[in-house]
C-alpha cells in the first residue's frame, strides 16, 4: 500500500467528516493468495487496503503531513491501536490509527473508522437469516465466503453472539412498531387474530385502509388467545379514534366469527 499521501491528492471532508482520497494504490502482493480463492475474496482483500488508505487520509487531514510544521493541524498523530470493523456479518481485527487535539481536548474520532466499526448491520444480517430458517448454530455457514484469512481472523459468528444479536434487533423492531404514529391512517375495518407458540400466544390487531393495505395497530403476548392473551389491551389500542367513521356504520362492521381449534378471529 502506497502511504504518501500529499493535500493535494485528498478531498475535502463531507458532511460526516469523511475524507475520501482521489487515488489508492493497491499492493496486489499482499493479497495476490486471496485471488486463488475467488473474486470475492481479492474484492475483500483489495477492499480492506482501501479502508486502510481512507483511514490514513482522515489523519492527514487531520494532523496535516508527518514531520512538517503546520499550524493549521488540529491534531497530532497518537499511534495505532486494534480494533475492529463490521464485515459481511463478522468483525475483522484492523489497526486503528488514534489522533489527540492539540488543545488537549483529548482524542479525536477517525470518521473512517467509525464509519467501518458500525453494528447496526451485524443485527439486521442475523434477524434476516434467522427469521429465513437458518439456526444460531449453523450462523456461519450462511456467510459469504471472504477468504480463508478472514476467516479464521474473524469475530462475532458464535451462536451467543449471533443470539444476542438477534434479541437486540428484534426488540428495536418491535419498539419501533408499537411507538408509530397511527393517526394520519384512515382505517375502515380491524381484524384481531393470533397464533400460538409452544404455550403463549401473540395477539395481534391490523388495521385495513381503503386501499386494503393491512396497517399493524397493536401487539400483546399473552398464555392463551381468547382470554389471557387479550385482557382488553388489544382493543384498547386499537379502537376507533373519536370522530372518525361512528356515524356511519356502513363503512365498517363488526363481526364476532367462531374460534375455530385454537385459533379464534374477531
């Protein structure tokens, strides 16, 4: 990898404070063993020395050339440290650089890194594979292949890892949907159904539109369907709101329909 970055050969920093540079050489040397492995594991290979490169050009613009009077840099280079980045559902182990300001304010982010260090995708990723069927056991064969040095380099793919990923994600999902905002929706009729796992219950109301677009209104748990389940929470949150369809009971009826097994639908 080419490191002799000059000002001229970097962008200025985005709104992130994202510094791009305009060019990146490549040593093809070092990842010359990915491309026996296929064309994903070069990309990931060359990718990887590209977000070295985009590191390295937010301290430059940070810190200004090394070993050069500037007194327009904000920050002086502090070394590197591990860390890690988010990769195709695994953490990969990189050398972070660290910047501290030169007013003593202490030490400064690398918007590269913290772009790259995310995890919000770690948990989409597990929720999408296991909502499709795959188990927190067999996480890891579902990734993609990155290379054999990633691989065996790679952190955040055991089955409680995995798992706690996947507790997180789906009580952001569910707190996201429970808190949305329900009044701009013109609804004209609600159907209260639920379904049974192993001995509770999810109840759920959904409201539908004129256009019959199915709108989720409220979620409760409960140990059986018709009574416990209920307690008149679902109803609650889902009743008419004031002013809205009562006085014309033709555009919505209710209708009490018979349970049928275990499943009952009002």
């Amino acid at each position: 990898m080419n490191k002799k970055y000059q000002k001229s050969m970097t962008v200025a920093p985005d709104a992130h404070g994202l510094t791009v540079p305009e060019h990146v050489t490549v040593a093809m040397a070092e990842i010359v063993g990915d491309m026996r492995e296929g064309l994903l594991a070069l990309a990931v290979g060359a990718g990887l020395q590209v977000m070295t490169a985009m590191m390295d050009a937010d301290v430059l613009t940070l810190a200004a050339v090394k070993g050069r009077h500037d007194s327009d840099r904000v920050a002086v280079r502090h070394g590197h440290e591990r860390g890690s980045v988010t990769l195709g559902g695994r953490r990969v182990p990189v050398d972070r650089p660290r910047v501290r300001g030169v007013d003593g304010s202490g030490e400064l982010l690398v918007p590269a890194y913290e772009l790259f260090s995310r995890t919000e995708i770690l948990g989409r990723m597990a929720m999408d594979r296991m909502l499709a069927g795959l188990s927190t056991r067999r996480y890891q064969i579902g990734l993609e292949p990155f290379g054999q040095q990633v691989s065996e380099l790679a952190t955040a793919t055991s089955r409680s890892a995995v798992s706690r990923k996947f507790v997180t994600q789906t009580e952001t999902a569910l707190a996201e949907l429970l808190s949305a905002d329900l009044s701009a929706l013109d609804l004209v009729a609600m159907m209260i159904d639920g379904v049974h796992f192993a001995e509770s219950c999810c109840v759920v109301a959904l409201g539908i539109d004129l256009q019959g677009t199915k709108h989720p209104l409220a979620l409760v748990e409960g140990s059986t369907e018709n009574a416990t389940g209920d307690n008149g929470s679902a109803r609650r949150t889902a009743r008419p709101r004031p002013g809205r369809h009562q006085a014309d009971p033709g555009r919505a009826r209710w209708q009490q329909r018979p349970a049928q097994g275990r499943r009952g639908r009002l």
